[in-house]
C-alpha cells in the first residue's frame, strides 16, 4: 500500500481508543457526506412504517430493545468500561437510568401525544376543536462522549416513541457504545426496515453532514460553542434545534444544612465520572457558620478517592485528552488569582486520571469559575447568607442544573435560582426521574429532554377546527355575515370582555 493509499485509509476510519491505555479497541468506517445522506434516506423512507405501528405498537419494540439492552448488559457495562473509561457498576447505573428513560417515553407517548379536545368558546361555539401531533419525521442525534448512553437515550427514545426515526451520530469517543445502542435496537426488531434507528460514524466534519442532511430536527449535546455553530449552520434550512450545552452548576449549603450528607453529595457530584457531568457539582458556596465542618468532611471523604481503571477504583479517566490540559489551565487559573488548594493541586493531573482537587477562596472571575471544568475539581466559596449565596450562584453565562442543602427553606431558595433543574438536599435527583424534564437556558442550551415536554420536542402540533352546523348571518370569516349580527356581536362583547376589574 502506497503512503498516499495509507492516508486516505485513515481518513476513512476513526480509531477507537481506551482512554486509559491509548490501546487500540476497534475500527469503524467514517461517514462522509454520501454515507449521511444515505442514511437519512433510509431513515426518510422507514418514517411510514414506524408511524403507522401507532403508539401501541411503537411501546412493543422500545421494550424489546429494552429487554435487549438488559440481556446484553454486562457485554454492553465492559465496553462502555473500556471505551468511556468509567468503572463498570457506573456503567451500569447509566444504563440502567437509559432503561427507565426508555420505559417511560414507550408508555406515557400515547397519553401525552394523543388528540386533545380544545375548548372552542362561545364566539366559536358552532366549532370542535382539537390538537393533534405529528411525527416531525427524521431526527438527527448527535450524542456526547460523557454519558454516552443516557444523555442520547434522552432524544433517541422519546423521537421514537413520538414516532419519528432517529439518524445517531455517537461521539468518536463513544463510537462503538454508539453502534451498541443501534444495533441492539435492531437485534430486538429484526421484522423493522433499517432505517428506524441507525448510527453514523465520524468525526466533526459528519455530525456538520447531518445538520445540512435534510432532517426534521438536531439534537445535540456538547459545548456551547459547537452548539452555535450547529444553530448557525440548521438557521440556513430553517431546522429546529434542540441544545444541551453543558453547565457551571452551583451548590448551596445553608446553615441549617445537614453538612455531612452535603459534604457526602458534593464529594460525589464533583469528581464522579471523573468530574465530566454537565449537570454535576463544580462550585459550591457554604454559609459561613458551618464552612469549617463542611470543608473538614469534605476533603475528609475525597482524601481517599483515587481515580484508575481497576477494579475497585472511584473513576476513571478523562474521556477526551485535550480535556486535562483545561482542568489543569482552570486549577493553575484559580491559584494565580488568589485561590488556595485544600486538596490536591496541578499536581494531581497524572496522564489520564485526575485526582481530586478542592479549590477555596477563588476570584469569582477566575477562569475555574467562570468557565466549565469538566473535571473532579471542585471550588468552594464561603458567603455570608442566602442571598449572597444566590446572588453568586445565578451569576454565570449558563442555566442547567444545582442543588440546595437546607433542611427548612430547601424549596424557597431552589425558586429563586435561574436554572433548569435543582435538587433539594441531594444532587442529580432529578435526572433519575424521567417524568422531569431536563435541560437549561443561556449558554446551557435550548429546549428540554425528558417527560412530557422532551416527547413534544419531537413532535408539531396540528391545529384542527371543524365547523360542527352554520349559524346563518355568524359565518364570521365571510362576506355573508349580516350587519344585524354584528350589531348583536357589538352588544355581546362588552358582556363577555368589559366587565374584568
């Protein structure tokens, strides 16, 4: 093989990788633009097919990939283990949070998608009129490499069972997770034409194919950056978009606060999958009458996490490797700005594992607070009540998700956050619960995965009023209509309207 052979070759296949080793996993062909549009032709020509099984039929094939991500489990667990690099029983809550994802979009679309009566009023009285939606047809995912099967699973599963089909484009570094996904979906419905559901592969260059390819509707989830550029791009076909940017999510521990569970939660939702949650924890600000016993019960827990890819290890490591040199600018950040290490420090970047880094006394403009991590560091800023508390919290380019820890007054400062999603004395509890829907403002994105408003992301509302009998002289959108019954309208609407004080 010539040298100019070998390098079309390896511009035609993307190399997965285990993040902990560098070792070779597999090799998958990169979709150009041909390959895109192709699939998506597929896709477009099994919208019939899928629709036509109606919801009922829909709920049957979402539980038998269900069921056949469960029988597959432990094979699926190794490889998510290997490729994402996170200790195989995450692996396993992922999936097992994807599952109870699927199960509620397959049974709660009817009930949410079907027909609804709509009041006609009383100037429409002679009306019916109803809502009824509609596939939007092909939707294009493209998924992130943190949580590569739940965070996907959030538009994949619910375009389905709202009853479009779904061109899949998995991060190159969850490539084979991705096709896992797909291909199992298809191993539980064999009697299905291909196009239902199916992943492509590539690099920045495919996702770019599949916002142009002519599909109905992009969901992404990724950095705000690539999210405008995916908006600008879908603006010119006048594509919807559907955003799930990533987050700065704060924590606030009230005085009142049970401090060693908010130590327990924080310790977790900041380094946990190695600090890469959009929705995690990266900064917290701690009430001044209990910072000391916070930070004591802190760094008391997080001594003993250590990251690696053994058995037994806390988690593992960085997914993508250009992500450490931004955990290691942002804790190198906060230190130049007058910030302390408590735990850990530039030093705990060792290759791909990252060990705990609890930061204090940060600039508030500082790179590490300002920007997201997406790494097991943590910032810790003492304030002096609630309100300075919120006041700090809300003070970000993003909106996705936080959490309170307060044992009387949880609920009031969880209101006043401006946010998608918060957990009261917990963190994360909301993306458990598949009713809630999840997503974020600004920089976090636009629109919501999950519960009821994630399946009618995916679908257009159709507005139908049918003219039950004629009222002679009231066709109001008509020349026929009489100057008597106007005179009539003129003396109704003051009755119906004028009297509101």
């Amino acid at each position: 093989m010539t040298t100019t052979e070998k390098a079309a070759e390896k511009e035609s296949v993307l190399t997965s990788v285990d993040p902990a080793t560098g070792a070779t996993l597999a090799t998958y062909p990169i979709a150009d633009d041909v390959a895109v549009a192709d699939a998506v032709a597929k896709a477009r020509a099994a919208t019939g097919v899928w629709a036509d099984l109606g919801f009922d039929g829909r709920k049957k094939a979402l539980l038998r990939w269900s069921s056949r991500l469960v029988a597959k489990s432990d094979e699926f667990c190794a490889l998510i283990h290997a490729e994402n690099g996170k200790p195989v029983d995450d692996a396993f809550l992922e999936l097992m949070l994807a599952l109870e994802h699927i199960s509620w979009a397959a049974k709660h679309a009817k009930k949410t998608l079907s027909p609804q009566k709509v009041s006609s009023g009383p100037m429409m009285a002679n009306f019916a009129a109803r809502i009824e939606y509609r596939p939007l047809g092909v939707v294009g995912v493209i998924g992130p490499w943190n949580y590569p099967v739940y965070t996907p699973n959030g538009s994949i599963a619910y375009a389905l069972a709202a009853g479009n089909t779904v061109v899949f484009k998995p991060s190159e570094f969850s490539t084979g997770i991705g096709n896992f996904v797909a291909e199992t979906f298809s191993e539980a419905n064999p009697e299905l034409p291909e196009g239902v559901f199916v992943a492509i592969n590539g690099f920045g260059a495919t996702g770019a194919a599949l916002v142009k390819s002519g599909v109905d509707k992009v969901a992404f989830t990724g950095s705000a950056a690539t999210g405008r550029k995916i908006m600008a791009s879908a603006a010119e076909n006048l594509t919807p978009v559907l955003l799930e940017c990533g987050g700065k999510d704060p924590v606030i521990v009230a005085a009142d606060a049970d401090v060693k569970a908010a130590a327990d939660a924080v310790a977790w939702g900041a380094t946990s999958n190695s600090g890469q949650t959009c929705a995690g924890v990266e900064r917290v600000y701690v009430d001044k009458s209990v910072k000391e016993q916070f930070l004591t019960e802190l760094t008391r827990i997080l001594k003993d996490v250590k990251p690696g890819s053994e058995d037994g290890a806390a988690y593992g490591p960085m997914t993508m490797p250009s992500q450490i040199d931004i955990v290691k600018r942002h804790i190198e950040a906060a230190l130049a700005s007058g910030g302390k290490a408590l735990l850990g420090g530039p030093e705990s970047v060792k290759g791909p594992f990252i060990e705990p880094v609890v930061l204090v006394d940060v600039d508030e403009n500082s790179a590490a607070v300002k920007e997201e991590t997406f790494g097991p560091t943590v910032t810790v800023t003492t304030v002096e009540n609630i309100d300075q508390a919120i006041e700090l919290a809300n003070n970000t380019t993003f909106g996705l998700a936080s959490a309170v820890y307060s044992k009387n007054n949880g609920l009031e400062i969880a209101r006043r956050l401006k946010v998608g999603a918060t957990s009261v004395n917990s963190v994360l509890g909301f993306a458990a619960i598949p009713g809630l829907p999840f997503g974020g403002s600004a920089d976090s994105g636009i629109g919501r995965i999950h519960g009821e408003p994630g399946l009618r992301e995916f679908v257009r509302p159709h507005s139908i009023a049918v003219q039950r009998f004629a009222i002679p002289g009231m066709a109001l959108m008509s020349y026929s209509r009489t100057q008597a019954n106007m005179k009539m309208l003129r003396k109704m609407v003051p009755l119906l309207h004028g009297r509101n004080k």
